[in-house]
C-alpha cells in the first residue's frame, strides 16, 4: 500500500540486536522509501545519551536534508564525550549481554507461559503480559502486582484495551524469579 501510494515508513529499529530467534527483518531492505532509525542507547546502555542515526536512500534525499537542518538550527552537536564513547561501540562485542537478555526472556516466558497465556517475545527486553482470567483489568492487576513490591507497567499504557500489562526483565535473574513467584501466586487469586 506505501509502495502504490508512494508513502515513506519510519522504521524504527532501535530494538534489531535484541533481535533472539531470528534475525530483525528491516523493511529498509526491501523498500526504497524507508527512513531507519537506529542508535546505540539500548544495545550499548547509553540510554539518556541519544545517540543515533537516521539513514535513507535516494529517494528520500530531501527529508534526511530537512532533518539535517532542524537539527543544526536545535542543537549544534552530541556532547564530546558521548561522541567518543559511541566510537567505541564498534569494538565492542555485545554478544554476551544479548544472551543473558534471551535468557532472562526465556525465564519469563517459561515462568508465565501457562498461567497467564504469555505469547514469547521475539526481542527487546520487555514483555506485554495478558491478565490472567478472573483477575480482573490490567490496571486492577497492576495495582496488586505493585502493592506485592513488583513494578509492572497497566498495558493501558500502550494500547486502547485493559488486558495486559508490560514487565521490563532488565534487572538481576533472581529478582525475574522472585517477581515470577509473586506474579503466578497473585495469578491464583
């Protein structure tokens, strides 16, 4: 449909290392009028620090241009330090970070899987949790995760519907564990 009308799509691509199953598909690669926004905040843990890029091709030559103007007349570059450090984000290898990230993924989905119906996250380090059944809404499930010392985000946050609620797994394994037993003893009523 973009293609007919000739319509550019953002893809937004911050998340394609954290990519576990497969590789991240970029729709980049296969349409012409594709803007990629890439960075280096959640890969390289310099979230704060908006570093990144934005990349095209020919034929959106006079968005990037406008981009470039719009910033050179807000700000006139990243501060020195971040600038350096991000250089030395190609020597890095994050491999290993990555796959404690798909572990502490697989720990959720295997933790929450039958009790809350949880669909596997193909990447980031996020997890949108649908309640369980009988447990009322998200944000009437939340509210008990929350008073049970788990922070938990209402889904309601990020959609229209009250029926799931977001969990980050960027902290220690044994506080996924700790949270995971709170979170299926709260699912049991």
């Amino acid at each position: 449909m973009a293609s007919r009308r000739q319509i550019p799509i953002l893809s937004d691509e911050i998340y394609e290392d954290f990519s576990y199953d497969q590789p991240c598909a970029s729709i980049g690669k296969v349409y012409d009028r594709t803007l990629v926004l890439k960075g280096y905040s959640k890969t390289y843990a310099m979230t704060g620090w908006r570093m990144g890029y934005a990349a095209a091709g020919p034929k959106l030559h006079e968005l990037i241009e406008a981009m470039t103007k719009i910033q050179q007349y807000t700000f006139v570059c990243a501060p020195t330090p971040f600038q350096k450090a991000t250089l030395t984000t190609f020597e890095c290898d994050m491999s290993g970070f990555i796959a404690a990230y798909k572990k502490k993924r697989d720990m959720i989905f295997n933790g929450l899987k039958d009790r809350f119906g949880l669909v596997k996250p193909g990447g980031a380090f996020y997890a949108f949790v649908p309640v369980p059944q009988g447990a009322g809404t998200a944000t009437e499930f939340v509210k008990k995760v929350i008073e049970n010392n788990v922070l938990v985000i209402p889904g309601n946050v990020f959609s229209e519907k009250d029926t799931h609620f977001r969990i980050s797994y960027a902290t220690p394994d044994d506080k996924i564990a700790k949270g995971l037993d709170i979170l299926n003893r709260l699912a049991k009523g």
